[in-house]
C-alpha cells in the first residue's frame, strides 16, 4: 500500500512540474513570437515596425517573472528598449545581435515553440538569429544581403 501512495505522490510531483515548466515555456514563447516581429522588420528595413515590435517585447517580457529570472529579464529589456528607441537602423541590427544571442541561450532551457526553431547564421555579420522558418531572411543586412545566411541547426 505505501508502495502505491509513494508511486501515485510521485506521478503527481512529475505532472505538477511538467505543468509548470509548460507555463514557463508558453511565457517564453510569447517572447519569442514578438522577438520574431524584430527580425521580421529588421529584415524589410523597417526601423518603425522594429521599434514597435520591441516595444511589444518588452510589454511581453512583464508576464515572463516566473519564467526568467530578474537578470535575463534586465538583459533581454536592455537591448529591447535600444532597438525601441533607436531610429537608426545599424544600432537596431548592432543590439538585435546581442538579443538574438540571449534568445539563442534561452532555447537551451525553454521550449520557444511549438514548431520547429531554426538557428541561422549570417557570416558576413559574423552573427545568429532565430527564425520560424528554413528560408534565409536575413535581419542584419535587409535587402541589401536578404539570402545572406544558412540554417546552423534546428531546435525542436
């Protein structure tokens, strides 16, 4: 019998943090998402919709406490708010490399998405981003360079 109610209080213990790391991993995602409109913007040249998107980061990053602690929260806002404040597209694509290096970290330890997660890499910036998808959109060079990249790995 003790055998039976120690066996059951662990299924319950496993499902509880399997909940929690969930709740965590969806607090996360939603980061992800808006840190998916930066790049996006990034890549069309758009330091208006770059700025708005960061903006929208940083809003997203207010429900992320329980996920991450006080100091990847304070990383991930600083650069935000540069790119939110910055009209300068080089200083959006300067700050957006160290983000993506603090989001790249992040998808060691959280589940971003549902979906499959691509690490891509541009040699010419000598820098990596995430992207929802395996085409090569390049953030650090637009237009200019937008196929510039190639897929480094996938995260599942």
């Amino acid at each position: 019998m003790k055998k039976y109610i120690i066996t059951a209080m662990l299924s319950v213990l496993s499902a509880v943090s399997v909940l929690a790391q969930s709740k965590k991993d969806v607090q996360v995602s939603k980061l992800y998402s808006d840190y998916i409109g930066i790049k996006s913007a990034l890549a069309s040249d758009d330091t208006g919709k770059a700025s708005a998107a960061a903006a929208a980061f940083i809003k997203t990053s207010s429900s992320a406490r329980k996920a991450l602690s006080e100091g990847q929260l304070n990383t991930l806002r600083k650069d935000a708010k540069t790119i939110a404040d910055s009209k300068n597209i080089s200083v959006q694509r300067k700050t957006f490399h160290n983000l993506s290096d603090n989001m790249i970290a992040l998808s060691k330890e959280y589940k971003l998405s549902q979906e499959l997660v691509y690490i891509q890499y541009c040699p010419m910036a000598d820098g990596s981003w995430l992207s929802d998808e395996s085409k090569i959109i390049n953030p650090y060079y637009g237009k200019s360079m937008l196929s510039c990249g190639s897929v480094k790995s996938k995260i599942k």
